[in-house]
C-alpha cells in the first residue's frame, strides 16, 4: 500500500463525450467519473484492484445507493478534482463521499453519496469483508460530521453563501 491518506485525490479533463449539447458535463456521466476515480484512487494509495479481486476471489463491491447534488456544472475541456473518502462502513458494506471540484478547488461542482456492498459474485450474495479489509477501513475511516445526505448539503450551501458573503 503506497499511501493510506484518508481523502483521496485525483484530476481528470471532462470530456466531449459526456458532455450535453451546452458543454456542460451530463448528469448521468458525474458518476461515470466519480466512479473511475475511485477505482483508480484505490489503487494507487490502498493497492485495491476491484476488478483482479472479483477474478481472483470471486468477490467486490457492488453500488447500492447513490446520492448526488448538481452544484455547479463542469464544463467541456474543464480539469476538475475529484476528492473521495470512506466516512463509514459495516461488515459488509462501505459508505463513501466524493466531491467533485474545479482544478484548484475552489468551486464545489457536485457531491455524492454512494453505499457499496461487498458482493460474491459467483453465490450473488452479500459477502462479509475480510479481516485485513476491516483493519484498513479503520485506519482509513474519516466520518463527516453530518447523518443525512440533506443535512450535508445545506451545511455546504450555507458554508457557500457565508464564503460569497465575506468577499
């Protein structure tokens, strides 16, 4: 394992092809790129290939919920910063946030909420996580201080207004 930060961190350009008539990135492919950096983040600071662990053993993780605020738009040819973090977990599921950023983080474009089940893929059944598992979601682990999805972004909202109030 390279790095066991508990916000991880990476950039990417937004793309022609997941962007909607108006430049603006698609609300369907926000997740698309949530997603693609978590996997890559994983494997670069955990050394967690969830794809050669499902060939391997058989199990990963599967999305069981997902909820996202569109805050701003990313637009097309745009480096945005995408930050994820483990706020949670039980013995079989995970609880992340990402946020997805302008390059130098000064503009919140959107938030997700995602929950992952740990699955077995062959017996299509929740799997509990392994012990070596549990041990780095605990070292790892790094809760907000918020309970509902709700509560999170009225909190940034108003974090927001205070912020443009100030200038």
């Amino acid at each position: 394992m390279n790095d066991l930060s508990n916000v991880l961190e990476n950039q990417t350009k937004v793309r022609f092809q997941d962007c909607d008539p108006f430049k603006h990135l698609n609300n369907g492919s926000y997740i698309n790129y949530f997603m693609n950096h978590r996997e890559d983040v994983l494997i670069e600071h955990y050394d967690i290939d969830i794809y050669k662990m499902a060939q391997q053993s058989g199990k990963s993780w599967v999305v069981g919920t997902n909820q996202i605020a569109y805050l701003k738009p990313a637009f097309l040819m745009e480096t945005i910063t995408i930050e994820s973090q483990l706020t949670g977990y039980t013995d079989s599921e995970l609880f992340v946030e990402m946020r997805m950023y302008n390059a130098d983080k000064s503009h919140l474009k959107a938030l997700l909420w995602c929950s992952f089940v740990h699955f077995n893929l062959v017996t299509q059944k929740r799997e509990i996580h392994p012990e070596d598992l549990m041990l780095l979601f605990e070292k790892v682990k790094n809760p907000v201080a918020t309970h509902t999805f709700e509560e999170r972004i009225s909190k940034i909202r108003a974090k927001s207004v205070r912020n443009f109030q100030n200038v």
